[in-house]
C-alpha cells in the first residue's frame, strides 16, 4: 500500500495513445497502489470496448502532435465520459491554448514522476464523481449572474444580450434561467412565447435531469436555451431554494454557461443562486440612487462572505452626459469597473421588437461592448485553466 495513512480504493484507469516518456510511465503505473490499469491501447479505435464497458473513473491519452487531438478526443468521447487527462512531450504551448476550450481535465507534459501524475489521477476521479452525482454529463458549466439591486438599470437587458453573445458569436451551449420570478421580462425582451416556465418546471412529478430540463426550456434563433420566469407573480412561490439548487447542478451538466437573471433584492432565490455563482456581475449607473444601492449591496454580499474575486462590476449608459464620471463611481464604490456599455438608441429599439440588441444591430456600440463582456468572460476562465495547466506542466 501506498505510504498515505489510510486505506483508499485504486482509481480505475485506460492509458491510450502514444508519447515520448509514456512507456516507463505507465510501468510505473502498473505498480502504484493508488491505480488499476485497466488496460492500453496505442489506438483509440482499438480500444473502444474497454472504454464503453470498463466503468472507468479516468482515462489517460498520449499525444505527440503539437495540437490538440480532436479526433482522438471526440472517439474516446463517444464511449466514455471518464475525465480526461491528456500526456504530452515535446513543445506544448499550443496544446495548452488549444485543451482551455474542452472538458480535458488536466494536460501533463512528460516525464513527470508517478506520483504527480497519480495525484493528478485521483483529482480529476474525485471532480468526474461529484459531477456525477450532482447530473452532469461530461460538462461543469459556468454560472453568471446578472444582478443590479436598483431596478431600470438594465439587467434583463445585459442578461439577454449576453446569453445570446455566448450562444451566437462564442458557439457557447448557453442557457438563459429568468429568476426574477414575479416580474421577470427575459422571455418578451427575446420575443418568445414559451409554453413552459420555471413553474411548470419545479411542480412537475419526478426527479429532475438533463432530459427533463430540455423539456422545459425554449430555444431561441440565437441558439440560447431559455427558462423563463412563471407567468403570474404568485407562483414564484413555489420556486424554492431547494428546487432553485438542484436546477443549477442540472443545469451545469448540461450546459457551457448559464446566465441568471435576478430580481433586485437578496431574497431566498437570490441567496441560492450567489451559493453557486462563479461570477456575479453587478450592474452600476451614472446615479447618485444606483450607486447608494450598489454600496449597500456590497455591504450585503460582505456580510454574506461572498469572494471579491467573484464580482465583476459593469458600469451601464457609460457615455451619458448626467455630470457625473466612471472615476467618480469607482471611488465611491471603492473598486475598478471591468466593464462598461454605452447609452444606445439601438436598446430601447431592440427591446420594444423582440430582439436582442446583439442581434438586431450588431455593428452599433452597445453590441460591440456585449461581444466585448462575453469575450473578456471567457478569457478569465481560460486565464485561470492556463495557470493551472501550467502549474501541471511544470510540476
């Protein structure tokens, strides 16, 4: 036994593919406590019967090229939603850019000692069981929440434009959830008509999954899947937290980015909506009533021991001539906007048809700085997965 201090199960893993170092890695392997080598495979195509009926918690695959091995990844991907731990030798840095937009789990470059390539092993088994249990197929997708504690600052229309950015300009699977459960307009402002909501969804029989999820929402033509707040505002109490946090662990097995869009108040669903948030973005105005708000909001999210990290704050109708300035809102709130968007003719017009504004009217200023938002978004998540994978290539 491995010199841990306790008993533990070894990971069940497939080596596949073929790089320099990986022989005597996957010797090694063979020996380790810690893992069971099901089997290898040079080939993926050799390998496809292990791979669907080995209940595996990893995979492992070698690559010499200098790019990502879709095809490889997609094959393995048909037969199994096992991690992914892609192996590699040689010059890697386009790899490394290359893995930041999949569901690999970690990228090693070789050699590297057992014992981190196991550590490596036993985290991305431990990730692959708690997605799992919580719904997800393969996918751990983001949670953005759009949230303003004033009203007519521009929320749902943030929330809209940016959904249909990710879906439309990013190829992202993109779901919109409307959690401004009484009141909420994310259906008109995208011109939809659905004959289902979140109500319909939280009173239907059964446990709920992907498969039930799917059922429930409406696509829009931007390719962003909608779930929309209940029709009558005396539904909204019956969108619990409860049923509020199963809905966004489904929600992340099943899609890339899910955008929320809130009410104006820290309530019950807002509460368990910021527990899984891994951005909030907070939208500001060129007021003295917004700005009051926004400071007791940042007191609030304080007293919550909501992560600083977390919070992105947008700066809206930037451009207004209202006598007051971005630096004058910084200091008042005593943080740096990461964003802004300009007042645009093209909003109000776009929101009176049906249609996001992104959309609508691409090229006017107010869609470049939503393309903007979505592109920077995505960047500090890519930052973060290269930090790590560098982490792991050095290690």
């Amino acid at each position: 036994m491995s010199d841990n201090g306790y008993n533990r199960d070894p990971v069940r893993i497939f080596v596949t593919g073929n790089c320099d170092g990986l022989e005597p890695l996957k010797d090694a392997l063979d020996q380790h406590d810690d893992v069971d080598v099901v089997g290898f495979s040079e080939h993926v195509a050799d390998a496809y019967a292990p791979l669907a009926g080995g209940h595996l918690q990893v995979v492992l695959h070698g690559t010499r090229d200098a790019h990502l091995p879709v095809h490889d990844i997609a094959s393995i991907r048909e037969h199994t939603q096992a991690p992914l731990i892609l192996l590699a030798s040689g010059e890697s840095s386009q790899l490394l850019n290359e893995a930041l937009d999949t569901d690999v789990a970690d990228v090693l470059l070789l050699p590297q000692l057992a014992d981190n390539v196991v550590f490596a092993i036993r985290k991305a088994a431990h990730a692959g069981r708690r997605l799992e249990a919580e719904g997800g197929h393969g996918r751990r997708g983001r949670i953005l929440t759009v949230f303003s504690p004033k009203g007519g600052t521009g929320k749902t229309v943030t929330a809209t434009n940016l959904a249909t950015a990710f879906a439309k300009y990013q190829k992202k699977r993109t779901l919109l959830i409307d959690l401004d459960l009484q009141f909420g307009d994310a259906a008109i402002m995208l011109g939809l008509e659905p004959e289902k909501t979140i109500y319909d969804l939280v009173v239907a029989p059964g446990e709920l999954d992907s498969e039930k999820l799917a059922g429930y929402t409406t696509r829009h033509s931007s390719g962003v899947d909608v779930l929309p707040a209940p029709l009558r505002p005396e539904d909204a109490e019956l969108v619990t937290e409860a049923k509020i946090n199963r809905l966004l662990e489904v929600a992340r097995g099943s899609y890339d980015l899910i955008v929320v869009d809130t009410s104006p108040f820290f309530h019950g669903p807002m509460l368990a909506t910021l527990d899984r948030t891994d951005e909030l973005l907070v939208l500001c105005g060129l007021d003295v009533p917004t700005l009051k708000n926004v400071k007791l909001a940042q007191h609030t999210l304080d007293l919550l021991s909501f992560p600083a990290s977390r919070v992105r704050f947008i700066l809206n109708r930037s451009n207004s001539k209202v006598g007051m300035k971005r630096s004058e809102v910084e200091s008042a709130l005593g943080v740096k906007m990461s964003f802004e968007m300009p007042s645009d003719r093209a909003v109000p017009l776009s929101v009176n048809r049906g249609t996001p504004a992104v959309v609508a009217d691409a090229g006017c200023d107010f869609s470049r700085s939503i393309r903007e938002i979505a592109k920077g978004l995505l960047a500090r998540e890519q930052e973060k997965k290269r930090r790590r994978f560098g982490a792991l290539a050095r290690a």
